[in-house]
C-alpha cells in the first residue's frame, strides 16, 4: 500500500507549481509551441510519469501501470467511439449522402447561424445526454464541417455548444458518480446543480452566436436564440429537480429541437445570412451574407427518396446511440459478455488521505472490458447496417473502416496519451495537490471550489471523472468552512462543464472529427477564453447561492 503525499516539499506553493508541470507542457507545446498534439501528449506523460516518481514520490511500477490503464481507458470507451462516428461519417461522404443532408437542413432553415444553433446546441445535447464521452463534438463538428464551416469554426463551436448538457450526460452518469463518491443524496445533487445550468443554458446560445459571427448579427436571431435557449432550460430545471438525473439531456434536447424547429416555420431573420467563406487568416472565421457556393438552397432539389436516403445514417445513429445508453440495454449486453480486470500491482494498492477525503480510502483499478455495450459498439452497428443500406457491400465497408482507421491513427494515440496523462495525475495524487491549492481560499471558496470542477475535467476530460477525483475535496472542505456540502459538490460538476472545451482529449476529437488534426493549438487559443470566462460565471453564481439573497434562495 503506498499513501498519497500531497505536500512533498513542505510548502505549497512549491508543491502546486510543481503539480501543474504536466499540464504546462502539455497545453504549453499544444497552444504555444504549435506541436503535434500525439508529440505534445507524449511530452506531456513523460513530464506526469517523472513528477509523480521523482517528486511526489509514487512508486515507478505503479506509475507505469496508471498509466497504462489511462491508456487503454483512453482507447476503450472514447477512442472506440470516435472511430467509429468517423467511419460513419467517410460512409455517408464517400457515397454522396452528407451532401443531401446539408442541404436538406436548408429547410429548417438556411441562415449558417441559425444551423449551427440547431446542430451544436440542440442536437450535440441529445448525443451527449444519450452517450457522452465525446460522441456530441465528434458527431456535430463532422456535420458542420460537412456544411460548409471552416474547421476552426466547426471545432471551436461544437466544443463551446457542448458545455450545460454535460452535467446530465451520458444518462446523468456524472451525477450518479458524485452522489456515490461523496455520499449525499442523488435527488438533492441532481436537483442543485438544475438549479446552476439552466442559466446558461439560456446563455450559452447566444454565446456560441456571438463567438460565431459577433453581437451586430447575433442580435439579428435572438429570437429563436431565445427559444432554443429556454426551451432547453425549463425541462432541464424540471425534470433534474423533480425527476432525477437519467433524462434531463435527452427530454431537454427534444423539447428545444422541436420548439425551434417550430418556431423557424413562423419567423426567418430578415437579414439571412447564407453562407461562411473562410479568410486567408486560417485562424479566422469570416462569415458573409453572400454566396460563396456553400447556399444550400443554390443546389437542386433533391427528392423525398434522397433527402430520407441522407437523413438515415443519422436517425439510425441516434436510435442506436439512446438504446445503447439505456441502463437495461447495457446490462443485458454485459450479461452476455463483460470482463472487469483488475489493474494487478495498482487495484488498491493506492491510497488517499486526508483532507482530500474525510479518511483513508483506497482506490479502485479496474479496467471495465465492455466491448459489447461501450457506446462505440452501438454506433460500429449502426455504420454497419446504414453502410448496407446505403449500397456498401462487406468488402467496401471494410475497404472505407480500414481508411478511417489510418485516418484517426495519430488521434487515437494522443487520446491515449492524454487519458495516461490523466490517470498518473490522479492516482499519483498530483492533482488533489492542485485541488487543494484552489481550497485554501477561506470565503472566496464557493468561487475557487468551482473552478476545480473545471480543473478536473480540463485534467481528465471528463465530468464524471472530476466528480470522482474532487466530489470528497469538495464536501469535506465545504464543512470545515460551514458551507452546504451539496452546493459545493453539485458546484464542481456545474464549473466542470466549462472545462470541457478546453481538455486536450476533446480538442483532439473535435480535430479529429473536421479533419484538421495537427491545428490543436489554434482551436485551444480559440476556446481557451470561452472556457475560463463562462467558469467564472458559474463560479460568481455559486458564491451568490452561497452567501448572497435571492440567490440563496436558489439553494437548500
């Protein structure tokens, strides 16, 4: 058993700036130094795997082997997943059908603004509240790359529209990890942290408009912005506070994407703006009102055969995608076949301390072998099955998966890489030591509290694993200063979310997903602002429910 030192050198002020080593040299050689992001990530491990052993002292097999299991965390379920989405997408590119799609989304309506509201918004929320784990950026970047958007803006935006879902994604399975983590009552969490997002689920629409093409042209569409933003916000609020966690995503999503799709038959911007030409800036995104030759309503009709021919692959997907991330599905499929494999060497064999949990806890290492019913296997079904429908015979979807796998060859090993990176950190204990840093802030804590949360996930890439790695911190250090432990638990996974655009793992598969792999860094500058700004609203509300009225009303 070897026991996590959070403070190797006595002081921590010393012992933070070495912790945020690995994160400086990851994001550093991504968004700095412009480098590969797979070369930035092996950089980045390298620098995790010497602090944790020189430094803070982890023993150099355990080291290995977090890291290896990071690693092949990082390949099964996200990396499964986005293979998959891609082959999907080559499937329906390779064919001709995304062509039709695009066009055919004219007729929701043909403003370039009010379709990335309808894609990245409303639809990415669905496939995050059905499966998560960078399904949403991967699936909505391909399509808006696929209608004409510059790859910055297909990236960037998708990852700025995909933040107030995430808290409820994946069937609320971040939720479900911090009630079990942290002890306190699902219902309760569930219901604060409904009572943080829908604000910005309101906001964050005309947010991802602005970041998009300004405030002049924002305001030109705020209408249906508005609708998408509160159609969104109202079941999110309701069903988290008066239901539970599971269907917050996949209710809310539905109800906006029908609400704005209603609404855009009665009302159209006078102003429409048709088309996104990019700039010879390739870090710009230049959107105009003229035609470019990407006016979807300049292409010939299609017929009803076609445009349903083209609509398929998706609302196979998407079927496919709800069935796998139902509880009842999953279980059946791993009664059928699941190995659970306990990382030998590492299965606790780590062990956390005070004050990061109220006492000594051992963690866990088991390597969950799901292959049947990780969400990647749903979506490799329905590629298969909409690849036979759309006329490919064994030999052409093998030909076209076996392309897609070169393809995404380098993401996979920075996914790997990233997801190693995180899993050292963690069990290690080098991020509780910059957890920790963030909670001796006495009664700016309710601030500071929240942007752990966004640490975790820009760490880890993942809501549920931030809830994990700082859901203890978070009630601990909440009642030793007489703030509600709840608010602050629900608090981190509220901030978390805004860390989502910004984890090296989901620029990765934005990267991936528009074909741009190799210009991380220019979609990190671009989100980098989006993220830190947008924590801090979170974090302001949260110090308001903590101490201020009305705002306390908000909570318990």
């Amino acid at each position: 058993m070897w026991s996590q030192v959070y403070d190797p050198f006595g002081s921590m002020v010393l012992s933070t700036a070495v912790a945020a080593i690995p994160i400086v040299v990851l994001l550093g050689g991504i968004g700095i130094f412009e480098l590969r992001a797979h070369v930035a990530a092996l950089l980045g491990l390298a620098a995790a795997l010497l602090v944790a052993i020189v430094f803070f002292g982890m023993p150099a097999p355990m080291a290995g082997l977090a890291a290896a299991y990071g690693a092949a965390f990082g390949l099964l379920p996200i990396g499964w997943i986005i293979l998959n989405v891609i082959f999907l997408y080559q499937l329906t590119v390779e064919r001709g059908d995304f062509e039709i799609l695009r066009t055919s989304i004219g007729a929701i309506s043909d403003d370039r603004r009010l379709q990335l509201l309808f894609i990245a918004f409303c639809l990415g929320a669905f496939f995050e509240g059905a499966a998560g784990f960078g399904t949403p950026v991967a699936v909505t970047a391909a399509m808006l790359i696929g209608l004409g958007f510059t790859p910055l803006a297909a990236s960037g935006l998708s990852l700025i529209a995909n933040t107030a879902p995430v808290a409820f994604g994946a069937l609320g399975t971040p939720i479900i990890a911090l009630a079990a983590v942290t002890g306190l009552d699902l219902h309760e969490l569930s219901g604060m942290v409904g009572r943080q997002l829908p604000f910005f689920s309101v906001l964050v629409p005309f947010w991802l408009i602005v970041a998009f093409v300004g405030w002049r042209r924002m305001f030109e569409v705020w209408p249906p912005i508005l609708v998408a933003g509160v159609s969104f916000a109202i079941p999110q609020y309701l069903v988290s506070n008066f239901h539970g966690p599971w269907l917050v995503d996949i209710v809310a999503s539905v109800v906006s994407m029908a609400s704005l799709a209603l609404f855009l038959r009665v009302w159209q911007p006078a102003n429409p703006m048709r088309s996104v030409s990019e700039s010879d800036d390739a870090n710009a995104v230049t959107p105009s009102s003229g035609n470019n030759g990407s006016d979807a309503n300049a292409r010939p009709a299609h017929s009803r055969a076609a445009v349903r021919r083209a609509w398929m692959p998706w609302l196979v997907l998407s079927a496919f995608v709800f069935l796998w991330g139902t509880p009842q599905v999953r279980a059946a499929l791993d009664g059928v076949w699941s190995l659970k494999l306990p990382v030998v060497g590492l299965h606790e064999a780590v062990q956390k301390m005070p004050p990061v949990v109220a006492e000594p806890k051992v963690e866990a290492a088991i390597f969950n072998f799901n292959a049947l019913s990780a969400t990647g296997s749903g979506i490799l079904l329905a590629a298969i099955i909409s690849g036979l429908l759309l006329g490919y015979g064994p030999g052409g979807l093998i030909r076209m998966y076996a392309r897609t796998l070169y393809l995404v060859r380098f993401s996979l090993l920075t996914i790997a890489c990233m997801l190693a990176i995180g899993f050292v950190t963690r069990y290690s204990g080098v991020d509780a030591t910059l957890g920790l840093a963030l909670a001796n802030t006495g009664w700016l804590y309710p601030l500071f509290g929240t942007y752990i949360g966004w640490l975790g996930v820009m760490l880890t890439g993942s809501d549920t694993s931030s809830n994990v790695l700082f859901g203890g911190l978070q009630r601990v250090t909440a009642e030793q200063l007489g703030i509600d432990p709840v608010l602050m638990a629900a608090a981190n996974s509220s901030g978390g979310v805004m860390g989502k655009m910004m984890d090296a793992q989901s620029i990765v598969v934005a990267s991936t997903a528009t074909r741009w792999y190799g210009h991380e860094g220019s979609i990190l500058r671009f989100v980098a602002f989006h993220s830190v700004a947008l924590a801090t609203l979170v974090g302001v509300l949260v110090l308001g429910q903590a101490y201020m009225w009305p705002l306390k009303l908000l909570a318990p």
